[in-house]
C-alpha cells in the first residue's frame, strides 16, 4: 500500500511532469494497477482495518442492563460483575468501551449560556468561609464569613467579614459593599440564605425592610443553582486561590483591612478574562447607571430593650458587658454594632454602656467608670492613691 507521501509525488509527477504510468511504475518499483489507483483517488490512502469480533460482545446487554441501574457504577466493579459470566478480556478493553457507552446511560448534561448584564442591572451576593478560622483575641480563633458581593455589569467586587449567619450580620455585610460600590442598582441577588429567605420565594421580614428602606428588588436563586450567580461565584474561587493563601491576620480589623486592599490592589484592577477589561475602568461607565445611595442607610443592628439587673450587665453573643449602676432598675435600650456595645437610658437618655465589641467567646467587659461607681454604691472603701513622680526625679538618681 502506498503511503501518503508516494501518493502525493506520483500524482505531481504524472499530472505536473506528464511523467507516464509505466515510468512511475517502474520508479517507485509498484504495479500499473496500483499507479493507476493513485492517480484516479482524488483523497489520500488510509488504511482501514476491518474491525474483528470482540471478547466484549457476548457481554455488551449485560453491562448496558448494569449501567441503565447505575450509570456511576465504577468500571472495575462491572469488571467484577461480568466477570462471573464469563468475561476473560482485559480491564482495559472494558474501559475503553465504558467511555463510549457511559454517557448514554447518564441524565442529559445541563448547558448553559453567557450572560451579559446592563450597567446597573444587578449586584450578587454570596457567602465565603474562609480556611482557616480568624484570631479573635484572648487566645481564641473563630469562624469567619465573608459576604463578598459583585456588580453584574463592570464585575467590580467587595467583602465584608462577619461572624455569623444571622440577618443582622448579613444585612450590615450587604450594605457596607454597597457602600463600596458606591450606589445602588436595580436588583440584589442572593441564595436562599435561611436568615434572607422565609421560604417559597418570600424575603424574612427584616430582608423586606432592607430593600424596601434602599430601595431595591430581590431575587432568590433557584436551591442548588449556583450557576444563576456565577458571577460572584467565580470571584468567590479568585479569593480563595489569590487572597487568602500565604497571609496571616492579627485579627478580624486586621483581616477586613487586607481584604480591602486587595479588591483594590488586585481584584478590581486585573483584566478580567471574560471582559477583557478591568472591573474598575468598567465600574466608571456603570456608576451612571447605579441610583444614589440613601442618606442614611437601613439600620439593621441588634437592639434590646431591658431593665437593668442589680447586676449591671447585658450578654451578647456570649460576652458580658457592663452597664452603669446608676441606672439599675430602669429601662435602657442596648444597640450592639459591628464594632460597639452602646446603651442609652430610654426615659432620660443617659448612656448605659459604650463598649468596644468582642468577637472573642465568654468574656467579660467590665468600663474602668462602672467598676469605681459599684464600689461607691457598695460602700467599698475608696481605691489608695498611688503617688506619680515625674520622670525628672529618676534621672537624677540614674546617671546618664
């Protein structure tokens, strides 16, 4: 048989150089017949091998009746099953031929499309939890979430580190990207996050009152449809293979800070591969389109209203945090921030308590102002005086 390359030069020479059959028969030391065959194909010579009866075909029904039951079953445990009946062949026939058939037997692969967003259209939103848990002081580490939430259009991105699931953390998470985006858009779209959806489709109260205070649409995801938000989805698997590897954080200010500077520095300033563009060049055409953030942004902190106890303090989220004495027996509202522990007395207004928020678990807080004023009000003798010097005095006794 003829290999391309000899097909190829007896036709040059023949129809090119008029060299004749009988002479090319004679070079290429071939039959007429055979230079003839040549000339008349007009495509090059394959060689074909009829293919002969397979180990495997007596067994074909049987693998087929076996994957229709499972179509994950693993290839070396049809090996096993088809073996008893009589199957000598090798493992690797049987794979090769399960490569082919399998995707027949499995449910039809969902596909999707690309989708191009208008300015101002949308921003999504979804959780990350990072790795490893975030130092919180105190010798303790805690699980850390990340609200990170993308604008549909530019791709422009934005996180923001809380320590739980409940509504108020996601709400006061969602707001402050918001607030990084710099203006609102048409729609906000979220999973069905348990403290953002009541089920069938319906917002919890106090998601309802976030977009109707902005306000904004809302769209939940199908369950089990994280392609619906693929946008944000993808910038999720960026921070976990650019940002958070290699880093450490000295505490949840500290982990804020960085993610702050590296959606900056990193992320919304890449070109994107599927925009081809940096998110914050495109963010600059999108903010037209983005409505202006309301004065003052839905108050989605935790309040309770309570008496003070005769022992002055409040818990939240496990840590206790004192309230003036003074006030004990009357009625204070406690509003506990992201950052801050505050009270005010509800009839007159004197504050209760301005604390410095702990993420750290069963501590207690105790203002150096509430401890004095206890021991006042206990009869505790007064704190000794201790004499201050000033510093000139030991450099006078210390030689230079």
């Amino acid at each position: 048989m003829l290999v391309v390359e000899q097909w190829a030069e007896l036709r040059r020479l023949h129809f090119v150089g008029g060299v004749s059959i009988k002479e090319l028969a004679r070079r290429f030391a071939v039959d007429r017949n055979t230079v003839r065959r040549a000339l008349r194909s007009s495509d090059p010579p394959r060689y074909e091998r009829t293919p002969g009866p397979s180990k495997l075909d007596p067994f074909k029904d049987e693998i087929h009746r076996l994957l229709h039951d499972d179509p994950r079953l693993p290839n070396m445990r049809v090996g096993e099953l088809v073996a008893p009946l009589g199957y000598t062949g090798r493992q690797t026939i049987l794979d090769a031929y399960l490569r082919e058939v399998r995707p027949l037997f499995r449910p039809a692969t969902r596909t999707y499309q690309r989708t191009s967003y208008r300015p101002g259209e949308l921003a999504q939103f979804d959780l990350w939890v990072p790795k490893h848990e975030i130092v919180v002081g105190f010798g303790q580490t805690r699980r850390g979430y990340v609200m990170v939430g993308a604008l549909g259009y530019s791709r422009v991105g934005a996180g923001a580190l809380i320590f739980s699931k409940e509504g108020p953390d996601l709400l006061w998470a969602m707001a402050r990207c918001l607030r990084s985006f710099g203006g609102l858009p048409e729609t906000l779209v979220t999973d069905r996050e348990g403290a953002l959806h009541a089920g069938l489709g319906r917002p919890t109260e106090p998601y309802a009152a976030f977009c109707g205070q902005l306000p904004v649409a809302r769209r939940f995801c199908e369950a089990a449809d994280p392609e619906a938000k693929g946008v944000v989805e993808r910038l999720i698997q960026f921070l976990e293979t650019s940002f958070e590897p290699g880093r450490q954080f000295a505490g949840p200010l500290d982990f804020q800070e960085q993610l702050d500077r590296w959606f900056a520095g990193r992320a919304n300033v890449r070109t994107h591969r599927a925009l081809r563009e940096r998110p914050i060049d495109r963010l600059g055409e999108e903010r037209g389109s983005l409505r202006s953030l309301p004065a003052r942004t839905p108050d989605v902190h935790r309040r309770l209203v309570m008496r003070v106890p005769p022992q002055p303090y409040v818990r939240v989220d496990t840590n206790d945090y004192s309230l003036d004495p003074a006030l004990v027996g009357r009625r204070v509202e406690i509003v506990a921030t992201q950052r801050r522990i505050r009270g005010r007395a509800l009839d007159g207004g004197e504050l209760a308590c301005d604390h410095e928020r702990l993420f750290a678990r069963h501590r207690t807080v105790t203002a150096l102002e509430h401890a004095r004023a206890l021991r006042t009000l206990r009869g505790d003798p007064a704190e000794v005086e201790v004499e201050r010097r000033p510093l000139s005095a030991y450099d006078r006794l210390i030689p230079a």
